[in-house]
C-alpha cells in the first residue's frame, strides 16, 4: 500500500508520465495551425485584390493575382532598402557600446557589494540613539 502512494506522488507532478511530450506536440500544433490560418488570411487578401484589379483593369484573375503579388513584394523590398541602411547603423553603433556599457554595470555591481558592506557595519539608528527616538523640542519663533 505504501508502494502505490509513492508511485501516485511520483507521476503526479506531469515529468514521469509523459506529459511533456504531449505539451510539446500541442505547442508544435499550435504553431502549424497559426501558420495555416496566417496563409489564409493572405491568401484571402490577395484573392480580393486580384478580383478587384481583374474587374478594373480587364486582365484575367491570375494576372491580376501575379501583379498585385510582384507588387506587393516590389514594395516590401523597396520598405526594407529604405530602413536597412539605419538599422545596420544602429546595429553597429549598439554592439560598439555593449563593452563599455557591461563594464559600467560591473562596476555598479561591484559598488553595490561595497555598499553594502560598508552599511552592515554601521550602527543602526536604534543603536545610536536607543528606541523610541528623543523627540525635538518645538521651535520657537521669538
């Protein structure tokens, strides 16, 4: 009977019995699915840009399709070359300044030990003037 308890509390915190495997297929599930949905989302999207294109400028559906596709990928390059030059540059400007600034929290670290130190050795206020503290007379105004 005791043997059955122990293999009950072993199992039940979900490493012994396979349930992380089974969380990594629903997590795997999950991505493919969203994948999926995203793919008909566009296509969706396109297939509505083509019709319409086809309908206005007389061409046949896979040739609007094909045009707003080019387009499209026209576009995001031309985004992505007009952005990449400034990215690139803070990319390198924030490299150059990790060394220094990992420096700079070293020694902030190392002046955070010392503090600390330093304050564990200093008398507490109760130690310096005893508990409760002297009240102050009021001030006067003569």
């Amino acid at each position: 009977m005791g043997d059955r308890g122990a293999s009950a509390q072993k199992h039940s915190d979900g490493i012994g019995n396979g349930n992380v495997p089974v969380q990594g297929l629903f997590t795997l599930l999950g991505e493919v699915f969203l994948v999926v949905f995203a793919g008909m989302l566009f296509s969706r999207l396109f297939d509505g840009v083509a019709k319409w294109t086809s309908d206005k400028a007389g061409l046949s559906q896979n040739m609007a399709l094909l045009l707003s596709l080019t387009l499209t990928l026209v576009v995001m390059g031309a985004g992505i070359g007009y952005v990449a030059p400034g990215v690139s540059q803070q990319t390198s400007d924030l490299i150059d300044r990790i060394p220094q600034a990992v420096r700079q929290l070293e020694w902030a670290d190392r002046q955070r030990e010392h503090r600390d130190h330093f304050i564990g050795i200093l008398p507490t206020r109760d130690e310096l003037w005893g508990w409760p503290l002297p009240s102050l007379p009021p001030l006067s105004m003569r």
